[in-house]
C-alpha cells in the first residue's frame, strides 16, 4: 500500500463529524489552561523524583479508576516500579515514554500535567474524541534510579537509550517488552537537550528540538516515518507562536542503538522531542508549558485526522539544530590578561548545567557555570549578553568581594582567565591610577 493510502486510511477511521464538532483550544489558550492543572505539589521538574510521580499516578487512578489503569510494568535496576498508565477507547494505540535519560525531566511533569488535564477536562469534545480515537499508554519515568541522581546513565551505569538491542537494562526490557505487547502506531520519546543548542545558524535558543527518528542508515521514508513527519509539522506550528524562532529539527542521522530508530523500524514511528534552553532566569514552567501544548495539538491531530493532512514540508524546513551554537552568558568584546601578563580584547561564553545537591535539608537545584569559549565568539548565540567594552574580566579574587571595591592589579597575569574554569568572573573598570580599577559587576555560578 501506498504511503498516500494509508495515510488516508488513518484519516478514514475519524468521523467526519468530528473536524467540526471538536476544536483543541489555541496555544496560548493552552498554556492558559496548563497554569489551571499543573499541580503545585510538584517541584521543580529537576528535583522531581519517583516518589512523587507514583503518588500523581496512584491519585490519578483512585480519581478516576474508569478512566485510567495503571500497572507495574517492571521495576529498575534498584527495584523502583516502573508505571505504566493508559487511558482511551480507540483502537489506535499511542505510546509515550520520558526520562530514560535521569536528568532529562521537563517532560515528566508535562505528562503528569497533561493526564489530570485529560481527566479534569474529559467532557471536553476534543478531549473525548482522543479518548474515544486513540488509547494512550505512557510510562512517565523510565528511569528512576538516575532520576534520583539526577544523571543520565541508570545504576549500571548503561545509557538506557543505547540498549534497544542488547537489552541488559531492566528498563529497556520493560520498554520493548510494552511496545511488542501493544504494537502502538505511533509513540513520542520525550527527552531534554543540552543549553548549548541553537537553532541552526541563528544564534536562537533551541527551546525544543523535533525528530522523526530514521529506521535505516539512508534515512529512507516509509509510511510511519512519513507520519511522525507531519506530526512534528502540527507540533511546530503550535509552538512557534509561543517560542518564536525556537523550534529546531533535530539530527536525523541513523543510531542503530537507539530506541526512537528501532522504534520506528519495529513498527512504532517515533517523535522525539527535546527540550532545551529557555531564555530565562526561570526556564522550567514555561518549557513544561511547551511540552504540554505539543502533546495536546499532536494527539488532537492524531486523534482528528489532521495529522494526516499535515504538510510534510513544515517539517523538513525547521533549521537543523547546532549542538554548540549557543552559550548561556557572553562577555562581548571585554579587556583581559593574557599568560604574559599584555590586555587583549576577546568575547567570553560561559556554558551552564543544571546540578541537584543535597543541601542537608533537602534537595537543591544549582546552576554550575563554566568558561566554555574565549576568543571571537561572533558566530553564536547567547541567553544573555553584556556589553564589556571599556571593561576587564578577570577570576573572582575571593567571597568577600564586593561591586563597587576598588582593587589593584600589580601583576596582571595572574589574573588571566582560562579555559574550562568555573565562572567565578569580576568585570572591572580601570581608574586613572595605574593597575587600579573598580568592580563594576560580579559573576559568579555554583561549581
């Protein structure tokens, strides 16, 4: 068959009805409605945890047990449950998956958020037309023991998504073991990317990154891949009235250990989506907000037929993403001291990483900065910028410095900045005595 007619045929089994009778909300409308279910009881995606998923995903059931089964699909390798949640009548199965990589959460809690929406809002006549379309299945965390860490990596110590085939993770297992028992037409791998992603040459933040995973080295299209295609189309046309110029397409190129191209090769057309750096002090609900809308358009395309319609092209013209085309903090154009002790000009990027510590009292969410590029930094993009001219930075001279001190520098060179060091920087103004300057700005992230 015809990659054509069987596209047609997934059209075919929505009745036409449906287009006129079911409107999904708009994507401000759904970030709206996102702020109304996304509960307060959850931290901050990174600090969120096994315990508190299994609690939402045992509340959801008790809430509504006619509306959402849950069963332990598996458990990891230190023994935590891995939860499998599916809801809906269709006879069209969605599987979505997060957070095989443990320090890769923004999803998780978008899922969490999008099933309470799903039961709070089931009369709705969008809502119930996924309901009575499709049947979703989801596994929100895939990884618990690395959640708890906050690393990628499982407690073996193997990248849960390099094991579609060898298949020595208890997680893995559980994965494939669920897609060969429900053989899902489609499924979404949900994921985050480094901060240091730009859409293509743009210098723009890659707030979130698409793929319809290939199935084979020539990254050949068949019917399924096609389909994810015009799923991640849908998907970016949402999101880029919120995120303008913040949508990437992530590299296709074929990783044949990886779940997404298996996926896609066993049957199940996989869409990925990875979310990335937000141009914010405060990233997380508005990428969490992305998320939420991305899995309300799809399914609802899915669920409608629009999907199908999509135009394969909305797709393939999102600008490739560029793993290291964006810094977190760029010192452009400032004053520093080379290892012989003589000022040049350069531009500064400073890259930044999420970290979670235990404070004693609790978990913490750090930020932990590093000098990640030195030199002519025109070509990238930057989360925030300053202006160094007619400044110098150097490496912080110790905690008790403060804005506004006076120092002096009697050996410059000591004072130079290296590269990989922790971003602990003094921006300073030279006075008119000699090797004296004034501390106009401190910079300083956790190590």
């Amino acid at each position: 068959m015809t990659t054509a007619l069987i596209l047609s045929a997934l059209l075919a089994t929505v009745p036409a009805s449906s287009y006129s009778a079911a409107v999904v909300p708009g994507p401000q409308a759904l970030t709206t409605l996102w702020e109304q279910v996304h509960s307060k009881e959850l931290p901050l995606p990174p600090l969120v945890r096994h315990s508190h998923v299994e609690k939402h995903l045992k509340r959801l059931h008790e809430k509504a047990p006619d509306l959402f089964q849950l069963e332990v699909v598996g458990h990891s390798v230190e023994g935590r449950a891995l939860y499998h949640v599916s809801l809906g009548t269709g006879a069209r199965h969605v599987l979505l998956w997060s957070q095989m990589h443990g320090d890769e959460p923004t999803a998780t809690t978008a899922l969490i958020d999008f099933l309470e929406y799903l039961r709070t809002h089931r009369e709705e006549p969008w809502v119930s037309r996924i309901l009575s379309e499709l049947t979703l299945h989801a596994v929100p965390l895939l990884n618990p023991d690395g959640a708890e860490r906050y690393q990628r990596r499982n407690a073996q110590g193997i990248d849960i998504n390099r094991d579609a085939l060898a298949l020595q993770t208890p997680e893995a297992r559980t994965l494939k073991a669920l897609r060969d028992r429900l053989q899902p037409f489609i499924g979404f791998n949900l994921h985050n990317q480094s901060w240091r992603y730009a859409v293509g040459s743009t210098g723009r933040p890659a707030s979130i990154s698409l793929l319809a995973a290939a199935f084979d080295e020539p990254r050949s299209d068949n019917p399924g891949r096609v389909l994810a295609k015009k799923v991640c189309a849908v998907i970016r046309d949402a999101l880029e009235p919120l995120a303008p110029g913040q949508v990437g397409r992530y590299d296709d190129s074929f990783e044949v250990r990886a779940f997404g191209d298996n996926m896609t090769r066993w049957g199940t057309p996989s869409v990925l989506i990875e979310t990335g750096p937000w141009p914010s002090r405060t990233p997380d609900a508005p990428l969490v907000q992305l998320n939420f809308v991305a899995l309300a358009t799809a399914l609802d395309a899915l669920a409608s037929g629009k999907a199908a319609q999509a135009d394969v092209a909305r797709y393939e013209s999102i600008p490739e993403n560029d793993s290291t085309g964006l810094v977190y903090l760029m010192l452009k154009g400032v004053g520093l001291f080379g290892a012989d002790g003589k000022p040049f000009t350069a531009d500064v990027g400073i890259s930044v990483t999420r970290a979670v510590r235990d404070t004693g009292k609790g978990l913490a969410l750090v930020h932990v900065g590093k000098v990640n590029e030195l030199g002519d930094l025109r070509v990238l993009g930057a989360l925030e910028t300053v202006d160094g001219g007619g400044l110098f930075a150097v490496p912080l001279s110790g905690p008790a410095a403060k804005e506004g001190d006076t120092l002096h520098l009697a050996q410059p060179k000591q004072h130079a900045i290296q590269m990989d060091q922790p971003a602990e920087l003094m921006l300073l103004k030279p006075l008119e005595k000699a090797s004296t300057y004034r501390i106009e700005r401190i910079i300083r992230f956790e190590r």
